[in-house]
C-alpha cells in the first residue's frame, strides 16, 4: 500500500504543477482560452495518469519476490489504489485551487458553457435553463465530485490496460504453461 500511496502523491503533485502552469500562462483566467486549457490539462493528464500507473506497478512488481507471481489482478489492484490515492489527494487539491488559487475559475468555466449554448442558437427560456445548469454544476463540491470520480474511473481504465502487459507469472504458472505446449 505505500508504493500505491507514493505514487497516487506523485500522480497528484504532477497535475499540480500542470493546473498550476495552465494557470499562470492564463487559460483558466479567459472564457476564451479555456478550451485550449482542457485540450492541454486532457493531454497531460493522460501522460501523467498512463507514466504513474506504469512505474507505480513496475514498482510494485519489482517489491514482489519473484518465486511469487504478480497476475493481472494484483497488476490491476495496484493501478486502481494509485488512482484512488490520487483521487482522494485531488480533492484537497481541487479545493484548495478553487477556493483560494483561482476562486473565478467556476465563472469562468460557466461563461464558457453560455458562450457554447448560444454558439449552438438557443435562446430564451431553453437559454436560461442551460445556464440555471450551468452553474449548478461549477460549484466547486461538485467540480470535486466529479474530478474524484474522472480519477477513479479513468486510472481503472488505465490499470486494466497496463495491468495486461506488466503481470508476471509465477513459478507454478510458467510449469504449467511448458506442460500444456508438448
């Protein structure tokens, strides 16, 4: 559990520092420049998730003995609790971000949301149903739920991909596997 735990912190730390850069260039400061932000923060949250999972199961393989084997489900068991590490030290980092670095970001990210509705045409009552949703769903405990829950989610999805190609048999597994060839 403390490989999963240093790996879900640095997972954490390195979107810090990603929100962070995003933030003092000055994506998340325009309603304008926020799609750029998301393509950038998507981009790199994607090479984070997919660096982290890969040398946080490496790491644990490598603790395992290797007369033990490391299967596709402890592989998988440790991407997830690095990802959940990193979801549950998200939060307080979403929060302390939207609270007390960038406490407009919602705003910003509603106005973005108004400014695609009319983009799209709507107008009226469908308008101000839109943006009642809008803004709804940029309060930050929500912005937090969610962020918790993409983590989750999206770490699964990498861990059952890398936990494919980094399990290592065991011993009783490689024996069986010659027996069955001949």
């Amino acid at each position: 559990m403390k490989t999963c735990a240093l790996y879900g912190f640095y997972a954490t730390l390195a979107a810090a520092v990603l929100t962070l850069g995003i933030y003092f260039m000055g994506y998340h400061s325009d309603a304008a420049k926020l799609p750029t932000a998301q393509w950038i923060g998507g981009i790199g949250g994607l090479a984070i998730g997919i660096s982290v999972t890969i040398l946080g199961i490496k790491a644990r393989r490598a603790e395992v003995p290797a007369t033990e084997g490391f299967g596709y489900g402890r592989a998988l068991w440790t991407g997830f609790l690095i990802h959940l590490v990193a979801g549950i030290l998200g939060i307080g980092l979403n929060l302390v971000y939207l609270l007390y670095v960038n406490p407009g970001f919602c705003d910003i990210v509603e106005q973005a949301q108004i400014d695609k509705f009319e983009a799209k045409g709507l107008s009226g009552a469908r308008l101000d149903q839109a943006e009642a949703i809008a803004h709804m769903m940029c309060k930050p405990p929500v912005q937090v739920a969610f962020g918790f829950l993409f983590a989750v989610i999206f770490g699964t999805v990498i861990s059952l991909i890398a936990a494919a190609f980094l399990k290592r048999p065991g011993p009783a597994e490689e024996t069986s596997e010659i027996s069955t060839e001949v």
